[in-house]
C-alpha cells in the first residue's frame, strides 16, 4: 500500500520507512516530482500538520500524513512552538 508522507525531509522519511518496514511504499511528495514548499501558515503544530495533510490529500489523493515540529518551551509560554524555524531565522545575525 501507498502511504505519502507530507515532508520534504528525506531523512525524516527515512527514519517513517524503517519503522513501517515493508507493510507500506512510503512516499514523499518529492518522489511524485513536487519540489514546492507545503504550505505551512499556522499558528500551532497541530494546524500545520493538518494543514500539510489536507494539502498532498487533495494534490495527491493518496493516504497521507504529516507531523510538524517545534520547540515549546515552558518558561515562554511554549513558545516558539510553530514558529521555531522563524524564530531563529529572524534571530540569526546578518
């Protein structure tokens, strides 16, 4: 069976694929030739990681899933949370 997972990280996929073992063909959008970003535009990773899923179903029509991560950290109010990538891209010097 076909699984498509919503990532663009070859080795996080990587890592899905020898959990599954042979039970499934995991796939990633790369491998169907979509070298795009996926839309990412939530304020939790719970919403990106649906927003991901919706986002390759409907492209795709294959079963699907997807995971967002971040750093949630108490002593900020579990931030940065979803915008930990953003966070440190704005925080980086020149």
């Amino acid at each position: 069976m076909k699984l498509l997972f919503a990532t663009a990280n070859k080795h996080k996929a990587e890592e899905v694929r020898a959990l599954l073992g042979d039970a499934f063909t995991l796939l990633i959008p790369a491998d169907l030739g979509y070298m795009e970003d996926i839309p990412e535009t939530g304020n939790t990773l719970e919403h990106n990681a649906l927003e991901k899923a919706r986002f390759v179903w409907e492209k795709f029509g294959l079963p699907c899933f997807s995971d967002d991560t971040g750093l949630e950290i108490d002593a900020l109010t579990c931030a940065p949370g979803a915008f930990s990538a953003r966070y440190v891209a704005d925080t980086r010097a020149p």
